[in-house]
C-alpha cells in the first residue's frame, strides 16, 4: 500500500472549459459519500487505475484508450461507470486528472464530507475529434508536482 492515495477521474466538457466526471461504479468518488466495500469482487477497472495513478500515462497506455473510446461512447467502455454524463451526445472531449484523496479523520471538519480531495493536475493528454475526424491532443499534461498528505493533515 502506499501512503498517498492518489486517482485518476475522467472527465468530460462539451466546450474544453467546464468540465463533468465520469461516476466510478466503485472508486471513491463522491465526498460526500462513504467508503464502501465490494467482497469479494475485485473491481479490476478500478483497481487497474490505482496502479495506473502510481505511473505516468505512457506507462499505462490504457487510460488515454478510455480516453479515446469515451470519445467516442462506446458503450462497452461507458459500461465500466456508473453513469454516462453525456446521454444526449458525444462528449467534445474526454480527459484524464489526477487527484489525491484523503479519507476525512474523526474531528476533521466539515463532518458532513467522507473525503478531501485536491487536484494534482492533468494526468494524460485532453483529446478531440479534429474537422477531419482524426483525434487531436488539444492538451499535454506536464509531470505533475506529487503533494504528500501532509497538507490534508492540518486542520
């Protein structure tokens, strides 16, 4: 195990600005929501993501596939999420961030929140259908900067 938590959220924007989450099916996701346990199914997507989030993306080619196929809504990919932000149409374009996540410890306010989270950064590069209809990087990721825990430590 490992002291810091860190994850990869997927997201999606119909204009590169505001920009939407996929929902995990197991992965802790929502502050508000607490922790929740699965044995003994093992949610191999999710779990894959963690070891992914220890490496870089060139490593773990398959997180830009996810990218790549959300782009397209393929469904066997949106299959491995709770939910398909983007029913209506095609999402303008999938990214992949980082975050580091902290459990909340008792006395840690606010009490109402599970989970602190703080965004370390773009995890893989921001993806787009060209005009031509070829894929496009409209966005690279620089080599996030890990924060340790420690700030989520003070109260």
């Amino acid at each position: 195990m490992t002291r810091d938590r860190y994850e990869i959220e997927f997201q999606g924007s119909r204009d590169g600005k505001s920009w939407t989450a996929y929902p995990f099916r197991y992965k802790p996701q929502d502050l508000n929501s607490p922790p929740r346990i699965y044995a003994p199914y093992q949610p191999r997507f999710d779990w894959n993501l963690w070891f992914a989030s220890l490496g870089s993306w060139r490593e773990y080619t398959f997180v830009l596939q996810v990218e790549r196929r959300l782009l397209a809504s393929e469904p066997d990919v949106l299959a491995l999420f709770a939910a398909n932000p983007f029913p209506e149409s095609r999402p303008a374009g999938p990214r992949g961030v980082l975050a580091i996540l902290v459990f909340r410890l008792e006395g840690q306010a606010p009490a109402s929140l599970w989970w602190r989270r703080q965004q370390v950064g773009l995890y893989a590069p921001t993806l787009e259908r060209g005009r031509d209809g070829k894929l496009d990087i409209v966005e690279w990721p620089g080599e996030p900067a890990r924060p340790s825990l420690d700030p989520f430590l003070v109260h």
